[in-house]
C-alpha cells in the first residue's frame, strides 16, 4: 500500500491477536481534538459546561472559571445542549486543574494552596499567580515560582 508522506496510520484495538486498521487519514483532513485524542491515547479529558461548572469543587470560584475556560453565557449553552468545550476553552480548564493540583501538591494543603494563589506575589513583582492563569505563558511562570518553593529556592 502507498501512503502519502503526510500521512498517518493508526490501528484499532487488537482483536484475538491480531490489528485492524481503522482508519487512513491525513494530518491536514483530522481536526485538532481529533489528533489530540490519537496523540494522547485517549488521555486528555475533555469538559463540558456541566463539568467545567464542577471546578468550584477544586477551589476555584464560579466567576474564575468564568474567565479562565469560558463566559458565562457560554458555558450556559454548552451545558444546555450537552455540548463538549472547544479545545481552546478545554485547554483553559486543564490549565487550572493542573495549577491547583501542583499548587495543593506543594502547600500540601488546599486553602494555602489558594490563598498563595489569590495573593499578590513579590517575585512576581506584586501580580497575583491567578491573574497569569488567563495563558498558557503565564501559566508556566507560576509553575516554575511552584517549583523555586517545591526545591526550596523561594524566597
């Protein structure tokens, strides 16, 4: 069989011993959550309104999800339709899991896992670490003053 250069082959699940092709497409005609689900194995969560309304239970507030994965009205709709997050709104919603994760993992505590992230910080000349969640840029430099305090090189 000829495939194109840009092309990719991925197998459906092994069945009494033996692969089944399931499917021949190129990167261009995939949509990205469909690369990201091949690429992942299946392993990137996927949000959607109802969910992503659920992050209250990691600490964030209502008007925080909000602005980190989508408007309210936004979110409102997905969830009265059933309808899974974008990629871009998802990717705002594994940004904060991640950092609440890391932050509680650290402080070993959620409430100063929090409170760290909800005040101004001096390292970061007076920013709180949750106003540079809204990107993944800023998003990198409050894991790297988590990391300074998990290594003990925070002052």
């Amino acid at each position: 069989m000829k495939v194109a250069p840009n092309a990719h082959i991925y197998w459906g699940k092994w069945q009494k011993g033996h692969s089944m092709l399931s499917s021949l497409q190129t990167s261009e005609s995939m949509t990205i959550r469909e690369r990201l689900e091949i690429a992942s194995h299946g392993s990137v969560q996927v949000y959607d309104g109802a969910m992503a309304l659920k992050l209250t239970e990691l600490g964030f507030s209502v008007e925080e999800i909000y602005r980190f994965v989508a408007p309210r009205r936004t979110l409102a709709r997905r969830n009265a339709n059933g309808e899974p997050l974008t990629v871009e709104e998802n990717d705002g919603a594994l940004r904060i899991v991640r950092i609440a994760e890391m932050a509680k993992r650290i402080f070993g505590d959620g409430a100063v896992a929090f409170d760290w992230l909800r005040k101004p910080n001096r390292g970061m000349d007076g920013i709180a670490p949750i106003d540079l969640l809204e990107s993944e840029t800023g998003a990198r430099l409050v894991e790297q003053a988590l990391h300074q305090i998990d290594h003990g090189i925070y002052a």
